[in-house]
DNA sequence: CTGATTTGACCCAA
DNA sequence: TTGGGTCAAATCAG
C-alpha cells in the first residue's frame, strides 16, 4: 500500500488544504460526538440538552465524521492512482472473487486453481473509525451488531476482518441468496497446536455503502501465542455487553493440548499483529502504540499525535468498558 | 524456496 | 438433490 507521505508528496497546494480541512472539520466532529458519548455514560439525562446544544445527534455526527473521511481518503487515493497504480486495493477485496484470471500472461492451467493475482489491502482510518462507532453505539445490553449463533460459535459484525489472532484461509464460497461470497479461515496453530479455532466472514449486504463485515467464531483457541493480541469484540447470550481490551497470551494451561496433536505442517511463525492477510502496516502501527500507550501510561497527547484527525482518545474509551469486563479466564472477554 | 492465497473438486448433512 | 464446509493443486509473493 502507499504510505501517506507519499500521498501527501503528490498533492497540490491546493488539494492539501483541502484534505487539512476535511480532516479539520471531521476532528471536529469526533471530539463533538466524544462530548456527547462522555456525557451519556456518565449522565443520560444531560445527554439531551448536549445534542440540543451541539445541534447534532450521535447519528449525525457519525454521518458528517465518515464523510469527512471519505471526502479526504477520495482525494488522497485519487492523487495515488495517477501516480503509483495498483499498490492500493479495498479491504474488502480481499473476499471478492478474483477476476482477473483471464488476464494471466501464463498460459491457462486446465482448471483454475490458484488462478489469481494477490490484492494489497488499505486498512483506513474510516474503516478504524467504523470499527470503534460500531462498538461505541452498541448499548449495554448488547443490543447493537453482536449476538450470539449457537454454542461454541459467536459473530462479531464489524468494519474489520482483523481480530489480532493468525489466521489462514482455506476456502471461500458464494452463497445463496447473498452478494457477497463467505471466507473461510482456521487457526494458523492447528497442526502444529492441534487448536480448532474457525472463522467465517462474509461482507454485509450495503445498500447503504457501507462496509462491515460478519465474522463468525467457531470454537475457542486452544494455541499458545505469546505475541500481543488486539482487541477483540465478544458478546453471547449469557452475559451480555460489549468488550474490548488488548489481550495477552497467558494461559499455559492450554498446552498441553499440543503434544497429542500430530504436526502435519509448520506454521509456527510468531505474528504479532495477526495474520499477514487481513493485518496491515497500519493496523500494526496502531496496535503498537495503543500498546506502547497501556505500557507506560503516556498522556492523552500520545495517541492524539497519531490519531487526531479522529479525536479519539482510546485509553479513555477503553476505561469506559473495562469497568464492565468480566474474564472468564479463556483468550475472549465476556459480559 | 517457503508460506499464503485462490478456487474447482469433493464431501456430507438436511 | 442441494447448499455449505473443507481439501488440495496451482499459483503468487517475499
């Protein structure tokens, strides 16, 4: 993907104020929308009088902050294809059937198996932003994108694929009735740790252009991973609510599951930020301060650096659902 | 060369 | 019989 200084090398005068401004105005719009969420939590009744005075509601505030976002990633992505073509793709593309096999300059294999051009994904601040509203705007009670399949399965409906965790794909298939096809996906450690860990993803139907994305967990991780685990989005039935917090490996319990387990292949390559398909440089980056941030308590002004066109300020968002965590002991956080 | 992804084939439960 | 889940050959990318 190309790196943001070089976007901002091959913008005009011109368009760079633009791109300042939009980013100006949608800060401004997430610090409004950080008011109102803050006073929400700490006081509902107020919660009202501050959109009166903001005269936005949440809802609208999201709207204007995404397309604030979109406004500036269609100038910034623009002024790249002109001028580096084809190292950029949507994070969606990654689950779109290739279609471009007719195009390979090596002759046609008799089937089309493994026929396909790999895509770069861009991960970008709307698609983080996406992820943190959809958390933000869920209620409590869980009522907002999660609920619960069946035992031993959950689903996550989120603006990224990403949950911290390694994954390999291993099929994908169109499916009824749906546009978009599903992804299939198992834990990377599961020849060599025996761990049976399943996800399924499939892009949600958009009539509003929007993109987010149904991730369904099938059972639990049993792998042993020391490296960082991001946040992760759980809820079931039984306890309800919403949850995220960097998750560290630590349960050694778990490893003795892995001597019984015959080891086919090796996949035992330490990944830090998740897999190298649905993570990006910029995800790591992120996950890497929001880290650094936790270590060693760092103001505000740390993550602020880095991520102030969104306002967001994690370790307060953070602390606002911790309070209501309970660990069960496993790698997932549930209410 | 090694590991990851794509995708048609195959399997199986409903 | 059909739709969804998995396998594995072919290919890509570093």
């Amino acid at each position: 993907m190309g790196t943001l200084s070089a976007w901002s090398e091959n913008l005009s005068t011109k368009k760079k104020k633009k791109v300042i401004k939009q980013l100006v105005e949608g800060q401004d719009y997430a610090n409004q929308l950080q008011i109102l969420l803050h006073n929400n939590n700490n006081n509902p009744s107020q919660q009202q009088q501050t959109e009166h005075h903001l005269s936005s509601s949440k809802e609208q505030l999201v709207d204007k902050i995404l397309s604030s976002f979109n406004q500036t990633l269609a100038a910034l992505t623009s002024v790249n294809v002109s001028s580096s073509h084809n190292q950029t793709g949507s994070n969606d593309d990654q689950l779109v059937k290739s279609e471009d096999c007719s195009e390979s300059r090596r002759p046609r294999p008799k089937d089309k198996r493994g026929c396909y051009k790999r895509k770069y994904t861009l991960v970008s601040f709307v698609d983080v932003f996406k992820c943190w509203v959809a958390i933000s705007c869920m209620d409590c009670n869980g009522n907002g994108a999660y609920c619960r399949r069946a035992e031993q399965a959950w689903t996550v409906v989120s603006a990224t694929t990403q949950d911290g965790h390694g994954w390999r794909k291993y099929g994908q298939k169109g499916i009824l009735n749906s546009k978009h096809p599903r992804s299939y996906f198992r834990c990377t450690r599961k020849y060599d740790q025996g761990c049976r860990a399943t996800k399924q993803v499939q892009r949600l139907e958009d009539d509003d252009g929007s993109q987010m994305y149904r991730t369904t967990y099938i059972g639990t991780h049993t792998c042993t991973n020391r490296s960082f685990k991001a946040p992760r989005i759980i809820s079931n039935s039984e306890s309800r609510g919403t949850c995220i917090a960097p998750i560290e490996q630590h349960d050694d319990r778990r490893s003795n599951l892995a001597p019984t387990t015959p080891v086919v292949k090796g996949e035992t390559k330490e990944e830090m930020f998740g897999t190298s398909s649905d993570v990006t440089d910029l995800d790591s980056a992120m996950w890497k301060d929001f880290m650094e941030f936790e270590y060693y308590s760092e103001p505000d002004v740390m993550i602020s650096n880095v991520y102030s066109c969104t306002g967001i300020k994690f370790r307060n968002f953070e602390m606002d659902f911790v309070n209501v965590f309970e660990f069960d002991g496993s790698d997932e956080c549930v209410l």
